[in-house]
C-alpha cells in the first residue's frame, strides 16, 4: 500500500475532513440557494474566510504549493478551526520535506536511549511503571514494572515494540484494554500527530503502512484524519495478575533527545488502583513469574 511520502498524500485528506467538519454557519457564511453536492465547506468559503484566493487555496489543498508562509497556514487554520494539535499538524505535513540523493525518506535506526534515562527507568522500577517511545510510537526502553503492566515487553521481538502495533495487532490488547476502541482512536489520533514531527522517516511511513495493510480497524480509524498530541490523561488496564486499574499517564518530552518521550503511570494515593499497582510491584520485586 502507498506511504505517505508525497505532501499530497497528507495534506489533501488532512484539509478535505476539516471541511467536511464544517458547516458554513459555523463561520457565520450564509448557506447559499443552491443546494450543496458535499457536506461541508466548498473550497471557495475556506479562501473567503482565510483572506486568500480560491486558486491559492485550491494548490495548498491539493500539495502544489510551496513556500507557505506562516501568516497563510495560521489564516487557513484560523478558517478551519483547527485546534492547536492539529494546526501544527498543519506546519508539520506543509514543510519542506528532507529526501536524500535518491529522493527517498531518510531512515536510520531506532534512537538509542541515554544511560541516564535507563537508571531514571530503573529507578522508578518499586512504584511507577515508565517507558520511553520513540518517533512513530516505537518503545524503546522500560523498566520492569512497566513491562508487567500491559504487554511482557521482555519478551517481544524488536519489530513488535511498538505502541500502535500491540493496541491494533496483539491478539491480547483487547483483553488488556476494556476500553479498546477509546484506545484505539487516541493511538492513531496520537500516530498521525508523531507522523506530522517525523514526516522524513521512513520507519514512521513503514510502522504507518504496515498497519494499514494488516488492521481493516486501522484504515478505518486513520481515514477519519484525527490529530491529537495528548501529553496527559487516563487509561483503564486490565491487568492479568492485579485486575482492572485506571492510570493516569503523563508524557514528557526529553529536551535533549528529540524525538523521545518518558511515559509514566501513576494513581492517586489510597486508591484501589494505587493498592493493585503496589501489589505489582511486590510480585516484580520478588521475581514472581
């Protein structure tokens, strides 16, 4: 199946949902005598609204501008009504790509965590599970704790750490997520929001690709052109040695390691999820299996 390697294959789909999301009342546009072929906005009230013309509009939509200033993509979001997580999503998927002499996406191995971060992890180990993610969503580190919570981690293959891969292909994330379709819908609205900061690596594309081709859940999902950067919130877990916890999760960039994020999960004290995450803890400390 095709990537995303051309800005057309982004930026097209990206702009068509926005307006399809729209009514022309929403801007305060009248709706006109005649009677609309597609739900939505027409391209020509986008334009009038960003206070630029349909022709230049039409060739941002479509991948064949280039050079968009800044004041241009504020003024189309602006129209939009895009939120800030996907207004830049926006500036991401309408910058220069970078291509190497072939014209390819430029690869590279999966980052590599500092040791600082890793004795961060393991200090973490007695109470609070954490990871680090890489671009694409790929796991990339963890302490043990977290590798007791969802998925065994330690005993994954490297091309299965993979956030999105586990929630659409493990045969057990529907058993460790009772809210899987919630989980599914933040995963791929977080993937194409890390697609948009990645948009000239190849391992983002391939992680995107593969997922299409393998999951119909997937394709469905990503069609809906959703973007979100969550960088907190809750998730329910199901844990097979504890039972059901509801975690809430914080996401931290790391300055200095771009591209990388420590994930912890915590719970309020006292809580029945703050005993359970205890309880994991101990059976993790004292090598239970």
């Amino acid at each position: 199946m095709a990537g995303m390697g051309h800005a057309a294959d982004e930026i097209t789909p990206f702009l068509k949902a926005r307006r399809a999301a729209l009514a022309a009342a929403d801007l305060g546009l009248p709706e006109g005598i005649a009677r609309r072929r597609v739900r939505g906005l027409r391209r020509e009230e986008v334009a009038q609204v960003a206070g630029i013309s349909v022709d230049y509009y039409t060739r941002i939509e479509q991948g064949r501008a280039h050079a968009i200033s800044d004041s241009v993509l504020d003024a189309v979001a602006r129209a939009l009504r895009l939120t800030p997580a996907e207004h830049t999503y926006l500036r991401n998927i309408t910058a220069p790509r970078r291509r190497a002499a072939n014209g390819e996406c430029i690869a590279g191995p999966r980052p590599e965590v500092r040791p600082q971060i890793r004795e961060l992890l393991d200090a973490m180990d007695d109470t609070v599970p954490a990871f680090v993610s890489g671009p694409g969503m790929d796991i990339l580190a963890w302490n043990r704790l977290a590798a007791r919570l969802t998925f065994d981690l330690d005993a994954l293959d490297e091309a299965e750490l993979n956030t999105a891969h586990l929630v659409f292909l493990h045969p057990d994330a529907r058993a460790l997520y009772p809210e899987w379709r919630n989980m599914a819908e933040l995963t791929v609205a977080t993937l194409r929001s890390d697609a948009g900061q990645h948009t000239g690596q190849a391992r983002v594309q391939r992680i995107i690709c593969d997922l299409r081709d393998s999951s119909e859940e997937f394709r469905r999902l990503w069609a809906d052109q959703t973007v979100l950067d969550p960088n907190l919130g809750t998730k329910a877990v199901r844990n097979p040695e504890v039972g059901d916890l509801l975690l809430t999760f914080e996401s931290f960039p790391l300055p200095t390691d771009p591209g990388q994020r420590l994930c912890t999960y915590t719970a309020p004290k006292r809580s029945v999820t703050e005993q359970r995450l205890r309880t994991l803890a101990g059976r993790v400390g004292a090598g239970v299996a």
